[in-house]
C-alpha cells in the first residue's frame, strides 16, 4: 500500500511540475526560437529568457505553421535572413513575436498580452486575476474557457488560475469531466480530479471493472486499482483458477507483491489453494530469502 501512494504521488507531482515549469518568473524579455520539428509539416519553437547570464527554457513545444498567426513560412524557409513575425493567441492571451530567419530557423524576442475579456470572464467565475506568470502559464497549456464551464457544469468548487492549470496539465477536459459524471463518478475535490486524470482513470477503464462485476467502486478504489495497472484481465486470471470476486484491497495486496496465477499455481502444486493473506505471506518471506 506505501508503495502504491508513493507512485501516485509521483504522478501528481509529475503534474504539478509540468505546470510549474510553464509558470516560471518570465519578468525578463522572452526569447524565442524556432527549429524544424521531428513531426512532418510541424515547427518546434522554444520560448527562454535570461536569468543572471544563463538561458532557461520555459517552454517548447511543436506547432503548424496555421498556428502561428502572420508567420511568412516562405520567408523562414527561404535562404539566407530576413525578418519575421507571428503571433500565438489563445483564450488567456497572446504572445506577439518578432525576428529573423531564414534556413527554416529563427531567432527573435516577444511580447505577452493577456486577454482583457477572458480575466474578465475568471471574475465572473468567481476566480481571481491571474498573476503574469499565471497567464504566461495559462497560455502555454492552452487553458480554455470551455474547462471553466464544465467545472461548473460537474458542480465542482471554484478552481484557482493553478487548479486550472494543474487540470490541464493533466487532460482533464470538458469532455472527459462528462465521461466521469455519465459514469456516475464525480471526485470529491479539485485534487481528486487532478489524481483521476493524471492516473488516467477513464470512463472506458470505469466501464470494464462494471462489466467484470465490480460496479459503484469507490473513487479510492479505483485510484487504487489505476495505480498498480490493476486490469479486469489481472482478476480474471485469478477467478480462472479459483479466486471468485476478491476484494479490491486483496487485489492491491496481490498485484503490489507480484504474485501471479502462475505463482499460485507453482505454490498450490495442483493441491488446495491457499488464501490470499497466506499467499501475501509467503511471497513476503520468500522476497525477504531473496534478498538476504
């Protein structure tokens, strides 16, 4: 059990660490970049900025060239220099972008805009104004207005500009926050929803444990169960041999100390099969042997 919220507090601090590197200090000039892309008909552009005489990267990501509004892609891709200019816009803002290219590359430096009528529609939600490095953030993983709305939808608490962030970080979008309430799942808190969708515990993923038996399943379960790749598969291998609808805790106990219907089979020898906490035992002593 230690183990498996060990990983899933790696995973949401994977989350988190996604959002925070898109909301670094950026009060320094942004800096771009743009290379080919290693995906065909893509551009990889790379926003930094100095710090103390350092180059940090905040953000790289691969777009189309139709993303970037204004972008002369003959002119970048052309030989030798010439200027340059595009503008990224999303619903939190817009960055505005000048420089040179040519050799399909360029280098240049950037503007952030925030969007006047989408901060205004966060107070509307009852969600505060977001801090330049928010909006930076905001833009950079592109949250939408359409989150917001299916957060109220879902009768979620208000979320803070990092909530949304960290949500989107982790693809909880509107159509995914439905597939949960159809389901009739609907985490108790923001936090919830986060580790849900980071764990990618999906509709489909809720669906399958139903049809195995297992309906109505608690959220901590189904953490639980997403957690150590628990599948309706992994059960049914142990009903085939004889374990008729184990518990989930028994489930996590088996799947955390990798004990297989193989290893029962090994164990029970063609003989009676043992319990699940005698089987625990046994793996646990002979993990204990291994190591020594």
């Amino acid at each position: 059990m230690t183990r498996m919220l060990a990983f899933v507090a790696a995973l949401l601090l994977t989350a988190i660490t996604v959002s925070s590197a898109c909301i670094a200090n950026i009060s320094a000039p942004l800096q771009f970049t743009i290379e080919p892309s290693r995906d065909a008909g893509s551009l990889q552009l790379r926003f930094k900025r100095d710090r103390n005489g350092h180059s940090e990267n905040t953000w790289d990501s691969s777009f189309r060239a139709t993303e970037l509004a204004g972008l002369d892609v003959a002119a970048l891709d052309g030989p030798g220099s010439r200027p340059i200019r595009f503008t990224l816009s999303r619903d939190a803002g817009r960055i505005d972008c000048v420089g040179n290219g040519g050799n399909a590359m360029a280098r240049g430096t950037c503007a952030m805009v925030p969007n006047a009528e989408f901060n205004r529609f966060l107070a509307d939600h009852g969600i505060g104004a977001p801090s330049e490095d928010e909006t930076f953030g905001m833009i950079a993983l592109n949250v939408r207005r359409e989150l917001v709305d299916a957060l109220a939808r879902a009768h979620y608490p208000t979320p803070s500009v990092e909530k949304l962030i960290e949500l989107t970080a982790v693809e909880a979008t509107p159509v995914y926050i439905g597939g949960l309430s159809a389901q009739g799942y609907r985490p108790k808190t923001l936090d919830g929803l986060v580790q849900f969708a980071a764990l990618k515990i999906t509709p489909d993923y809720i669906g399958s444990f139903v049809r195995a038996g297992y309906s109505n399943l608690p959220a901590d379960e189904l953490v639980e169960l997403k957690a150590l790749n628990i599948t309706p598969e992994f059960i049914a291998g142990f009903e085939r041999i004889g374990y008729g609808h184990l518990p989930v805790d028994t489930l996590v106990q088996l799947k955390a100390m990798d004990i297989t219907p193989d290893y029962v089979r090994a164990v029970a020898q063609g003989g009676a099969l043992p319990s699940p906490d005698h089987l625990v035992q046994l793996k646990a002593v002979s993990d204990d042997i291994r190591k020594r």
